[in-house]
C-alpha cells in the first residue's frame, strides 16, 4: 500500500480549498482569522492550512470569472455572429449541438462559450469557424449541467456557412487521428473505434449507446489512462527500436501524450491519465522514483484550479473513484485470487473491474438513475480485445500503406467489443433503476467487500482464510487428559 509522504499535502490541500469555494466564496475576514490560526500551528500544518486558504481564494476567483457572461444580458436578441466549434458535433433527433466559441455578436467583439444548436442535417467538423444568423435563448432545465462547462446560453441558429477554420495544432492533430486511424471503415465498427480511441460516441445509435450503459462497459468509450499507456509506451519502443537513447525515448513519450491529449480534447478523464502519464516520464527523466498517488493529487488539483465546477462533474468523479479503488481495493483482490485456477488476465480484469463498479455504482445512482450489475463479467469478456484495438488503430494511422487492412481487422473487433455490449447490456436485470433494488445492492455489496477485505488481510498475514486457529495451533491449546 502506498505510504503517505509530506508532499501529498500540497495538492492535496489546494484541492480542498478549491473545493471549498463551490460551498462558500472566501472573503478577507475570516481568511485572515484561518490565516493567524494557522501561524500557530507546527510548520507542515501550517503550510498546508495556507495552501487551502490560497486554493480557497483561487477557486472563488475562476467561480467569478467563469460565471461572467456578455451575451447572458442579451438573451431573446438575434444576430449575425462569428462562431468556432470547439468539439465534434453531436447528432440528436431534433437539431446539432456543439459547444462553440462566439468570437463577434453582431458589431461586437466577444469571447464567450455557448451551447451553438444547428438545423438537423450536415454537422461542421471540428474547429470550424462559422457565420451564423441566430437567436440567444435561455438555457432553461440544462442551466446547471451546461454552468459545469463554463456556458451561460445556448445560440440556436437557423441559417450557418462555414468561412474559414481555426487551424489550432489541436485541430488538425484532431483530424487526422480521426481520419487516418479507421480508413476505409464505416457505420457502426467505425464508431466503436472511435468511442475507443477519441472517446468519441457521436457514431454510436442511440440504442447500442444504452447497451453500453447497461453492460458496464460504457467507461471503454473515454479515454482513459490505459489509452495514454499504449501511447506511451509505443512512442518509447518506437524511439528504442531505432536505436535511441532512453532519455529520447522518454521525452518523445512525453510528446505522445502531449499530442494524444490534444487530439482527444479535454476531458476530465484524459487530462487526468495525461498529467499522470506526463508526471511518470519527468520522473524518469529527473531521476525520481514515479509516485501515481502524488500524480492523481496533482491532477485533481490542476483540474479544480481551473474551473472548480468540474468537482461535479459526473465525469471528474467517475474517473477519480475508478482510480482510487484500483489504487486500494485491486491490489488486494487480486492477492486474493491467485489461489483460484483461472487465467491470469481473467484474474485482472475481476481485481480492477469489481472495485471499480462498486465505487462508481452511487455515482451513476446519482447521476443516471441506473446502476450497471453484469459489469464483472462484462469486463473479463471485453478486456482482451480493447487493448489491441487502440494499438491496431494507432499503427493504421503512422503506417499509411497498411491502414485499410489493419483498419478491417480491427473493425472486427470492434464488433466483437459491440457484440459484448449488446448481449450483456440486453440480458433480463441487467442494470437496476429501482431505489428499493438500488438500498439491497449497496447493503450487498458492502458486506460483501467488509468479508473480502478481511480475507485478503488474514492472506497478507499469512493467516488460514476463516477465523478458525490451524489444526496444529487447536491440538497444542487442548487440555491434557
């Protein structure tokens, strides 16, 4: 288990006081009192306490910052405008959403995100700079789900041509990922691919996305940090294989991810796997020994210092709990099932996934009404071929000449990836929606992790799995006769 160091203080306590923002903003007075508490305070505390206070002040200022609007005062008004979207478009029954960025609204000049809604038809690539003819509208029953992302109105334009491109090195790193990874695919295979490999789900019908839901497998559509360790890990054996030095390997894996991260926006779950992954490679390079808890703090920490609201963000909490119970609960588990004959990657698949959907089923409770039951044997079934699909789509796009065969073998996995999705998201009871069903299910699954935990630390001990003393230990307690 990993030791707890000074330095986890640092990020830790920045967190918190970011945190502490989103229940009530700092002001002078009684940051001054915390302030001259903490001066009386032993030095590591004392530090800690001022660096919540910083975090504290810091996340009041970007909540201000991020909750001033422009074009909020000018809702019901319309306009010619000047936008560019700055993420694939989203397809839905009734029009095109994407998240824009309004950089003129009639003579003015502004800088503001909105929600941009589109007539049902074509969809503008990523990046595209557009001239609209649109109306502001108030956001209505999405106003607190679209404030976690910085947007205060929603654009719906009824008239839009594309006149130019931002041309961001995000853009066209974007493009040609998208482009050059599934050649010569379409239709449901390619979506698939790219739910793996962008984290993209915009192919997906509606109906294969809630099977993916229900099957527990929809966390293979985000990109997460195994997608960051494949990245890593090719541009290092790409760099040794052409003779090398490690120190040019390491920091071309660094560019990777830099890249990767670009291409695939940014998430909570990919900025996370990339400042983890960025953190390992500087260790190596600055000679240090790699530390993944100090590297979630400090992702967390970079995160909410940005924009604090991404604490409740569904996928800022699914992405940290996952980790965090594969940093506690797999380690364990999978001590306790070495004495079990099953395979070696079935054995990982159950230590990682079954902690992983226990701690995430309340947030999905929370946020989705449904928790996913089948996710264990979900998981073991779909963990062989998620791997090779990000590896097979990755040499698709550096080997040009290759990228159609490679991209039709990986189609085929694909389908089997969906193939898993719709028989476990489809069998009877898959995912619960019932509170009553839901209370049984958490009461469950804590009994059953308090009897695992206790097993897996009689195992550690050396201890027989029940509470029973060994027969030789009962034989020498017995009384003489």
């Amino acid at each position: 288990m990993t030791r707890l160091r000074p330095a986890y203080a640092v990020p830790a306590a920045l967190s918190i006081g970011c945190a502490a923002a989103l229940l009530v903003r700092a002001s002078v007075l009684p940051a001054a009192v915390v302030v001259a508490v903490a001066l009386t305070l032993r030095p590591p505390i004392a530090l800690a306490v001022l660096l919540a206070v910083g975090g504290w002040w810091w996340g009041g200022e970007r909540l201000r910052t991020l909750d001033r609007s422009v074009l909020a005062s000018r809702i019901g008004t319309a306009e010619r405008a000047v936008v560019e979207t700055q993420e694939p478009a989203r397809t839905s029954a009734y029009d095109v959403r994407v998240r824009a960025l309004v950089r003129r609204w009639g003579s003015a000049r502004v800088r503001e995100v909105v929600l941009l809604e589109l007539p049902l038809g074509r969809a503008p690539p990523q990046g595209s700079r557009l001239q609209v003819l649109g109306t502001l509208r108030d956001p209505g029953d999405q106003r607190a789900w679209l404030r976690l992302h910085g947007i205060h109105v929603v654009l719906r334009a009824g008239v839009w041509r594309r006149i130019g491109a931002r041309g961001t090195l995000a853009d066209r790193l974007h493009g040609w990922l998208a482009r050059t990874s599934v050649p010569g695919l379409a239709g449901e295979r390619r979506a698939v691919l790219e739910g793996v490999v962008l984290g993209e789900d915009q192919g997906l019908s509606d109906t294969l996305r809630a099977r993916f839901r229900a099957s527990g497998l929809y966390h293979l559509l985000a990109v997460s940090g195994g997608n960051v360790i494949v990245v890593a890990s090719g541009a290092t054996v790409l760099a040794l294989a052409l003779g090398l030095s490690r120190l040019v390997a390491e920091a071309a894996a660094l560019a990777a991810i830099g890249g990767y991260v670009l291409a695939v926006g940014p998430q909570p779950s990919v900025l996370r796997a990339g400042i983890a992954g960025a953190l390992g490679c500087l260790a190596w390079l600055s000679g240090r020994e790699r530390d993944r808890l100090y590297a979630l703090l400090l992702a967390a920490a970079s995160l909410l210092a940005w924009n604090p609201l991404t604490l409740l963000d569904p996928g800022f909490q699914l992405s940290f709990a996952a980790v965090v119970a594969i940093f506690v609960a797999t380690p364990r588990l999978s001590a306790w099932l070495e004495g079990y004959p099953l395979p070696r990657y079935v054995r990982e698949a159950i230590a990682v996934s079954t902690p992983c959907g226990i701690v995430t089923a309340p947030i999905s409770w929370a946020h989705f009404h449904q928790i996913p039951l089948l996710t264990v044997p979900a998981n073991v079934a779909a963990a062989p071929v998620v791997g090779p699909m990000l590896v097979l789509a990755l040499l698709a796009a550096l080997l040009p000449p290759l990228g159609v065969p490679l991209a039709h073998l990986n189609g085929l996995l694909a389908a089997y990836l969906a193939g898993c999705a719709r028989f476990f998201g489809g069998l009877p009871g898959a995912q619960i929606r019932s509170p009553a069903a839901a209370a049984a299910l958490a009461a469950g699954a804590l009994l059953a992790a308090a009897y695992a935990w206790t097993r897996a630390e009689r195992a550690e001990a050396g201890l027989p799995a029940d509470r029973d003393r060994p027969p030789e230990d009962r034989a020498r307690g017995a009384p003489a006769t």
